[in-house]
C-alpha cells in the first residue's frame, strides 16, 4: 500500500513527506482518529515512503525492493504488534507474530480498513477481548537491537494501542524513552483518552481525520463497481467509516438484521414497556463489546435518517423496500428537539462502553433515558 492508493486524506500525506523532507521526523507519532478511517493505510504507506530507494512526488516508487517487500507486508524492517487473545492459539506465551499471516491477509482482505471486531472475528476471538500484552513489548525489544543492514528505517506499527495490557506499559515506555536509532514507532489509537499520558508525552499526535462521502463513494465505486448513486448512498449513511460501508455492501442481510433489532428496541423505546426492557437487554447483552458498539453507532445514524424523513420526506439511506413502511412510521416520532436528547444519550453510553463500562447497566440506563425522550416528542 502506498500514498497512492488512499483516497483523499491529501493534507496528512503531505504533512508526513514535509517530516521527512524538512528532518523532523520524531521517533514516535501517534496517529489518532476513528473507525473506519486510513489510519492503518497511512501507516503503510508511510513505512513504504520511508524505505523506498527511489521515493518522488511525494510518494515511494513502487518498483524498489524494499517497496515489493512492503506491498506484501512481509519487508523484514516492518514490524506489527497488535491486540491477540491467548486462548485461540495454545501457546503459553502468544504474541502477535503468532497471528502474522492472518493479520496480512485481513489488510489484504480490507485494504487496511478493517474494524478491531473484523479483526477478532478473523481469529476468532468471540467473547472477551483482545490486548497488545507484554511478549510483544519484550519480542520487539529483541528484535530492535539487531542490526538493520538493509533499510533506512525499522517501521514498529502498533495497532490499536489503547488496548495494551496496563503490566506491558512500562517496557513499552521504556523503548520510547530510549529508542533505538533510526527506528520510527506509530502508533494508532481510536481512543487517545485511554492511552496512558506517560505513553502520551512521549509521542507526537497527528489526527487523523474521517473520510469525506465523497472519498467513501469513490472508493466503494472502484473496489465494488457498484453504480455512483448507490455507492453515494451507502457512503452517506456511513459518516465518513469506510468499514462501515463496506460491511453494508458485502452483507446487506447483516444490516437487515441489525435494522431488525435496532425496530425492536425502539418500539419497546415507544411503548416505554418495563417489563420488556429487562428481557431485551439480557439477550442483547450477549453480543460482544464491538458489536454492541457498532449497533449503538447504526442506531445513531438510523435516528439521523429518521429524522431527515421526517423533515424532508427524502431518504437518503438504503433500507429494502420491505423495510421502508415500518421505517415511516417510526421516523414520525423522531424530532428536531428529541434528536438531541437521543444523540447525547447514545454518545455517552458508547464513550462508556469502549471504557469498559458494564453493558447491561449502561443499555437499561440508555433504554430508560430514551423512553424519556420520546415522551418529550
Ligand atoms: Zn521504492
């Protein structure tokens, strides 16, 4: 992967050429934004960059060596760790070069979009979650001190760094403080506020910013060839996550069901039904953590369109035909003045979730504070 081939995001790839063109370049940059967006492809790209032979126009070449190796991942200067469960693989001491091949066939597979859910269905990880631990840390160490012969840089990837194991930290921390020479350390994160400020304080931030509609659009279109209006609308509905709109075209069946669920839970939301509140909740608590988030995402944007129906008489999502009458006439009691309520509720209730807060607490609390809202239609 390289800068070419990520759709829009033209201001960060520059800023990260102008590092290297102007010798800033830090040991530690961490790159920071959403699901869904090119955090993992400009990571790639840039290891690429770095080590191309022949680097112009503010991309790497391609046609190199070092390039070649980077476009299969497998250069010997380019290093992943990422957040594992010990159980799927028997080993007493797993690491992350224990899931190698699977994690290069999900950049293969998702062009480096793939959700941190997508990633623990590919290894089957389906209850509890993964963590960066401290084998990694200590692997990395080991690895680091030898000699590169043939590369600028050694490239060290950490993906998703929020979920490294608190007991691994101080050896991460420890690299950071004296760093090996002509390595470069990127972290990526999708929630800064759970990185330690002593990790923090040794990085650089960059944001990373979403994808525009448009970005999302083009490249639905050219990786699905799938007409514009309907990669327009996929692109729309997904805010600007790239895997969100893919998953939607690859399994329109999921989005069903999930619209399914997401119908439920509002009428019982409507009918402010006690009694059903409880039911609902235990059995929904059953999903895991991601999946409960990406529901609770949907469902924001599905009261976006509803909204939007309600106000323009317009669609601008792709709900099936079979789908449309239940959603009209939901979307007549959403409002201008519940939209809020319900988008402060449903954002909290995520900020929580992903900070481990107990699922089924915080859905009875969300739950109850919606039937509120609806009430205040
Ligand atoms: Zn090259």
């Amino acid at each position: 992967m390289f800068f070419k081939d990520i759709y829009g995001n033209t201001a960060v790839k520059h800023h990260l050429v102008r590092m290297v063109e102007d010798n800033r370049l830090s040991h530690a940059i961490l790159f920071s934004g959403q699901e869904g967006d090119a955090k993992l492809q400009l990571a790639i790209a840039f290891a690429a960059y770095l080590n191309c032979e022949n680097p112009h126009d503010g991309d790497a070449c391609g046609k190199c060596p070092s390039c070649i190796q980077m476009e299969k991942l497998s250069h010997p200067e380019l290093h992943f760790i990422f957040p594992i469960a010990g159980s799927v693989k028997k080993s007493s001491e797993p690491s992350s070069s224990d899931y190698i091949e699977e994690w290069r066939d999900f950049i293969t597979k998702t062009d480096g979009l793939g959700t941190l859910s997508d990633w623990y269905d590919s290894i089957g990880v389906t209850t509890g979650q993964g963590i960066i631990n401290a084998n990694d840390c200590n692997n990395i160490i080991r690895t680091l001190s030898y000699t590169s012969y043939q590369s600028k840089y050694k490239v060290v990837i950490m993906w998703m760094i929020e979920r490294l194991f608190h007991a691994a930290a101080p050896k991460l921390l420890k690299i950071l403080e004296e760093p090996p020479e002509d390595t470069l350390f990127i972290l990526i994160s999708e929630d800064r506020s759970a990185i330690l400020d002593t990790i923090l304080s040794r990085t650089q931030t960059l944001s990373i910013p979403a994808f525009t509609a448009n970005d999302v659009s083009s490249y639905l279109q050219a990786r699905f060839n799938i007409p514009a209006e309907e990669a327009a609308k996929f692109a729309e509905f997904s805010d600007g996550n790239a895997a969100m709109a893919v998953n939607m075209v690859l399994s329109p069946e999921s989005n069903s069901n999930f619209f399914d669920e997401f119908i439920q839970w509002m009428r019982i939301c409507l009918q402010a039904d006690m009694l059903k509140i409880l039911p609902f909740v235990d059995d929904f608590s059953k999903n895991n953590r991601e999946k409960v988030l990406m529901f609770l995402r949907s469902s924001l944007s599905l009261l976006r369109q509803a909204l939007y129906l309600n106000t323009t008489g317009k669609m601008s999502i792709p709900i099936p035909e079979s789908q449309m009458a239940t959603f009209t006439k939901f979307a007549q009691f959403v409002s201008p003045s519940n939209i809020t309520i319900f988008n402060t509720a449903i954002n909290q209730t995520i900020y929580r979730i992903e900070r481990n807060g107990l699922i089924p607490l915080l859905m009875t609390n969300l739950t109850i504070n919606l039937c509120r809202a609806f009430k205040k239609k």
